[in-house]
C-alpha cells in the first residue's frame, strides 16, 4: 500500500473536501481524487461517498479515518522531530508569570538557558492576573494557585514555603512575638485584607492554629508586602524565597520559625504537549530541573 496515498486521504476529510484539501496541500483537485481512488481499489473499498456538493465518510470508511489519521499524525511528529534534532533551536518563547516569582524564581535562572541556546529569545510577561495562553499567543505560565483549566498541562514545581517575617528595626522596636496569640500585639503588614483584617492560619508544633491579625497596610501584592515589611511597617506573611536574600543580610527576621502556613506548589502550565516545539520542550525540562520539587529537595540538602 502507498502510504503517500493514506496521508492525501486524511487531508481531505480534515479540510472537508477535495477542493479545500487541494488549495491546502497546493495540489490540483484531480490528483488527490486520483490519489484517493487509487487507495480505494488497493483496500478494495469505499471509503468516501461523492456528490456534486460534498464528500462524506463512508462507514467503512470513518472506521480507517479513526485509525489513519493517528498515524499520520505520529510520522508527521515524527519528521518534526528530526527536522528539530538537526538544527539548533531558534524562535521566541513567551512565559507569562507574577510579579514576584518571576523577578525572583525567574529572572536569575533565564540567562543561564539562554547562554545554553543562543538561538532562542525569551519575552516574560509579568502581571498578577490570570493570562489566557491560546488567546494571547503565551507558550508557559509559572503559576502559584492550581490550574484549573483542563485544555493545559500543569507541571507540579517545589512546593511554597510561606512564613512569617518582619524588619529587623520593627523587631527592635516592638519585640519579638513568642507564641502565636502574640500576634494580636503587632502590627501586621496584610496580603489581600478584608476590612483591614486578615485571618492567619499557621502549621506549628501544637497542629494548627488560627487567629485574626490587623494592621495600617494591606495589598494584593506580595512584592508590595515585602517591601512594606522591610522598610518596618510590621509583621508580614511571605513566600520565603522573596526573603532569602534578606535574611542572609540580616535585614529580615523570621519569626516564630517553627510555623509556616499551609499553600500548595509552583505550577508550569502550557497548552497540550502534542505537536510541542524543540524549543519549548527545552524549555519545559529546564524549569522542571531547576523549579520542580526534586531540585529543591536536593538544594535544601
């Protein structure tokens, strides 16, 4: 059997017509109907009904489409994956994430992929709402909440770390809280506030424990939180890799460092892997090795 002839097949029930699949392939009509009746008389069967308007799938014929188009598909992959494999990787890659993971996660770790591929340019999108990847042309999104959209693959990345921290000057000045229940003593820097107050919930040596915590400033931003903590405005909840700098320098304190808030992982998240472009595999191994759990682990050792 002419393989060359199943592929013609599929195009044209994928484009709806002989026509459409001509204008697509940049084939005259007459050949792919000739190709086609050609696999016809090798299965000695038909596989599309004719009009003078339309062409449909016969039952014999939508029962070998099922399988012939899989397989056209995978030698199509297939040649793609070559095509990639011999020539350096080239093109934009577009990621999309928030403020402070991507200036802290993201932004040291770039310049080392592109020094690896110098082929390949990266444009990071840094917002705090939720990019719609298809509709705006985004190929990853680093994600701190879960993806609940279900036409993306998500990658599980290292879990996040949220503690309670505060300038070292505000520790000199109002003390440092020595249970949770202290906390009510203190002003409090606030992530997403409602009514100027916020409901902590922390994991501790005693299980879990909650309490409510005010404060003069609150935000939507964890960026905005950090830098309000630091110059003193009081004790704020933080993802810690937002404070490792600062506490190396002692300019943060962690407190009460036996307690941290229960949050989830990182997610990479981007459109199905199918038909997936070298550069954005790459891409996608890269993150994982540098973000994903194991990586962690591994940097925590």
């Amino acid at each position: 059997m002419d393989l060359n002839r199943t592929a013609l097949f599929v195009k044209v029930v994928e484009n709806g017509g002989f026509t459409a699949a001509g204008r697509a392939l940049g084939m005259p009509k007459s050949s792919l109907s000739r190709a086609v009746g050609l696999l016809e008389s090798e299965l000695g069967a038909r596989l599309l009904q004719r009009s003078t308007r339309r062409v449909e799938l016969t039952e014999i014929g939508s029962a070998f489409f099922e399988r012939a188009v899989q397989a056209v598909n995978d030698i199509e992959d297939a040649v793609r994956q070559v095509n990639d494999l011999q020539a350096s990787p080239r093109g934009l890659i577009r990621v999309t994430a928030p403020l402070d993971a991507g200036s802290y996660l993201l932004a040291p770790l770039l310049p080392r992929f592109t020094a690896e591929y110098p082929g390949l340019q990266l444009e990071v999108l840094v917002t705090s709402r939720v990019v719609d990847l298809l509709e705006e042309h985004v190929d990853f999104a680093l994600r701190a909440a879960e993806v609940r959209d279900g036409s993306l693959v998500a990658r599980k990345l290292r879990r996040i770390e949220v503690g309670l921290f505060a300038a070292r000057s505000y520790i000199e000045k109002h003390g440092t809280p020595r249970a949770v229940r202290d906390l009510a003593d203190h002003d409090c820097v606030l992530f997403r506030p409602e009514h100027g107050r916020v409901r902590w919930t922390l994991e501790g040596p005693n299980g879990s424990e909650a309490l409510d915590v005010t404060g003069p400033i609150g935000a939507d931003d964890f960026m905005f939180v950090y830098r309000a903590a630091m110059a003193g405005a009081g004790i704020a909840n933080l993802p810690l890799f937002l404070c490792e700098e600062a506490l190396a320098r002692d300019a943060l304190v962690r407190v009460l460092p036996g307690y941290k808030f229960q949050v989830g992982n990182f997610t990479l998240a981007y459109p199905s892997a199918r038909h997936l472009p070298r550069r954005s595999a790459l891409f996608r191994d890269f993150i994982l090795k540098e973000l994903g759990e194991e990586s962690a682990t591994r940097k925590a050792r």
